[in-house]
C-alpha cells in the first residue's frame, strides 16, 4: 500500500497527556498549519461550561452512596450541544471538556449541525445492579436537566452506557418536564423513538471509510489484510462489513488478547462482545495479545477498543500500511508524530468513527419529525453523508499535502470559524 507524504511532526506531547490538553495541543497545530483567526481559536481552547453535580443513590443495600457527574459543553456555535454519556471510573472533568472538543471537531467535519459536549458520573457500571444503574440514571438526569433538552444538549450512549439507558434517561427527563420528549437523548431503543442502525453506526462508518481509504492508495479491500482491536459494538461491525465486503481479516481481539490466522478469520462465527463478553479468546486455539496485535504486518489497523493504545513506546513497530482509527483517541500525539516520520497514513477518529453521532443525527430528525426511517434508508443516508465527507478531507490531503488528521481539522474548523465570524461575539 502507498503512504501519504511524511509532514512535520505536531508539537511534542507524553503519552499520558490529558485528553483536554491533547485536544488544545492539536487545535494549536491545526491552527498554525491553516492560519485560523486566534481569536476564534482561543475561545475553542474554553468548553463554553462544565456543570459538575453530585448525585445520591440509595444502593440495593439501603445505603446511600455519592457519585460526582459531569457534563462538558464545548461549542454551540453551529447548533446544540451533541455528545456521549459514560460510566467509568476513571472520568474527570477535564476528560470531559477534551472529549467535548472533539466531539465539535466531528460535528463539523460532518456537516451536522450539532456542537460537541460530552459527560459521565464517576462510577464502576460493572459493580451496580440494573436497579442501581437506572436510579443512578434517573437521578443524574435531574441534576443536570436544567442544561440538556432537544434543542439545548442532546446526550448519547457511550463507555459503560447504552440504549437501556438512553431510554431511562429519556422517560426521567419526560417525567420532569411533563411531556414525552424523545429528542433529549439519542441512541435508544428504536420503540420509544430511537433509530435503527444506530448501533452498528460508528462501525459501519468505520469499514466504508477503510474501504474508500484502500482504494485511493491502490490497494481494493478485496485484496487487503486487516487487524482489528476490539469486538465491541465498532470493532465487531467493522469487521463484519470489512469480511463481507471481501477483506481477510486475520486478526481481532477483546480484554484477554486476539484471535489471530494469517489466512482470515471466520469473522460470523465469533460472538460480539455484547453477545458474549469476552468471547474472541475463549477456547481459543492461537491467541496473541491485543500489543502483539497492534504490531501485525497487515495493509490496514483498527484499533477500535480503548484510547491512547498506539504509543511513542511502540510507534515504530507498528507495520500496517494504514491506520484507521475506530476508538476515540487511540494514537497519542507523539505516536501520531512518529508514524507521520514514517509515511503511515492514520485517518482520524473524528472522521472514521462518526458514524454514531450521524445516526444520532438521524434519530434526533425522526424524533423532531415524529416519522422512523427504515433500516435501509439509515444505511443509504449514512453512506451517502460519509462518502461526502470522506471526499473533503481527501480533497484537503492531496490539495494542502497534509496529513488525514491535519486535513480534517481543516475542514471541522474552518467551518467553526466561519460560523464564529458569521455570528459575530455578543457584548
């Protein structure tokens, strides 16, 4: 496989950087490479604000317990807030503001008109009941009601929450304001408003953007190798699509390590990780780890498990010719650098993955308009949306000879920009 045109490395960054400067650190970069106003890229180094709540909960025991939640709203210049929900304990505030920044990203290298927020509540899912799960939901969903609403900040599934909880947080926010509202959450179950294709959406978008990324640099998905890290609702749609679509995939993996076979994997036999946690390894017969994964000479990568899992420690042993990122923030700033040095295209998570937000997209149009799509009709649409963008971010690589991150931020923040300026700054 062809690579792109090594660029100049972005400004030097650790690995463990938090996710708020990553994201200022890249704005700066993009900012220097396509001279946007400062003064629009300094308001974009601010979420416009963070609520912080914290939020009892009476345990399955009779206890009370306190969780701290967040909710980051970055930028609303191009419409409301738009953003996932997680449950994890390792969320921090300034998680949040980083993630909502890429979520504006996203927003626009998509054309939505949404602007990016993002928020999660402190906790571990895994040790909660199902009733202890929804009274959390219900509860953080009062607290924070007075900044979400159809058309002020509309929340969507994410780590450690789905569409069970949209739904939850959807019934509790009806509830409050007296009506049934669908269009506050997106990402619920297709029976009280939800879209379908939703779910498999970041997949999807994830496979239709590898697909068109191997045919620009020659090499047709038929006759491409590719490693995917993750069985999740991305890793395993994408997978499937990218096996169906002709492509041997010989490698994919969960929590424990990857399956792997140099001749193509029987992707249809192995259970997603919502069917079966943790199914990929089980019996197994030749395992790898997820690391070794990451390092297989293979034409295309997808690292579509957990963030920051590509590395200055193991950049330069990454051999695939293409890396497509499926998870949000997999490639630290300095691994994203040194694969630069190296000529291996990456194409960014806020154009592979956006699958999910422009479904959500579509879901929030149904529920506005109160008509479902079918299933083929949300396929078409999303399909028809990413081969769009995907084409303006290629335009902007070969026009500008800049990376594919460096080229989508181009076209996200021009648009940003031209609406700041379009809108002007209230006194």
């Amino acid at each position: 496989m062809a690579t792109e045109t090594p660029q100049t490395r972005p400004h030097e960054a650790t690995d463990d950087e938090p996710a708020v400067e990553t994201a200022r650190r890249q704005l700066d970069h993009a900012a220097t490479l396509f001279d946007l106003d400062r003064d629009v890229v300094e308001r974009l180094k601010q979420p416009a604000k963070v609520t912080e709540v914290s939020v009892p909960v009476e345990m399955d025991d009779g206890t009370v317990e306190m969780f701290s939640g967040y909710r980051a709203q970055h930028d609303s210049v191009r419409g409301p807030y738009k953003g996932g929900l997680r449950y994890h304990p390792d969320v921090t505030r300034g998680e949040c503001i980083g993630l909502s920044m890429w979520m504006s990203w996203k927003c626009a290298v998509m054309n939505i008109p949404f602007g990016g927020a993002k928020g999660g509540v402190v906790v571990d899912p895994k040790r909660l009941s199902d009733d202890e799960t929804e009274r959390l939901t219900r509860r953080f969903t009062q607290e924070i009601r007075d900044v979400i609403g159809p058309n002020r900040d509309i929340p969507a599934p994410d780590m450690g929450t789905n569409a069970r909880t949209m739904a939850w947080m959807m019934d509790a926010y009806s509830m409050q304001v007296g009506e049934t509202t669908p269009g506050v959450v997106t990402g619920k179950p297709p029976v009280v408003g939800g879209s379908y294709g939703r779910e498999e959406a970041p997949g999807r978008s994830v496979a239709l953007v590898t697909r068109e990324t191997c045919e620009y640099y020659g090499t047709p998905l038929d006759e491409s190798t590719v490693a995917v890290q993750g069985f999740g609702s991305v890793g395993a749609n994408a997978a499937r699509l990218l096996d169906d679509w002709g492509a041997d995939v010989v490698a994919v993996s969960d929590v424990n390590g990857a399956l792997y076979d140099q001749d193509g994997l029987d992707i249809a036999a192995i259970p997603t990780h919502d069917d079966e946690p943790e199914a990929v390894t089980r019996n197994a017969d030749a395992a790898l780890s997820n690391e070794e994964l990451l390092e297989l000479d293979v034409d295309v990568l997808i690292p579509a498990a957990v963030g920051n899992v590509i590395t200055d420690a193991n950049a330069d042993d990454i051999r695939a010719g293409l890396v497509v990122e499926g998870a949000n923030g997999p490639t630290t700033t300095s691994a994203d650098g040194i694969l630069q040095e190296r000529g291996v295209p990456v194409v960014p998570d806020i154009l592979a993955n956006a699958g999910g937000v422009t479904v959500s997209y579509f879901e929030w149009l149904q529920d506005i308009n109160r008509r479902a799509w079918t299933l083929d009709r949300v396929n078409d649409e999303l399909e028809a949306e990413m081969q769009t963008a995907w084409e303006e971010v290629r335009t902007a690589v070969d026009d500008n000879d800049v990376s594919w991150r460096d080229a989508a931020y181009s076209v996200a923040l021009s648009r940003i920009a031209e609406a700041h300026d379009a809108r002007g700054l209230w006194p």
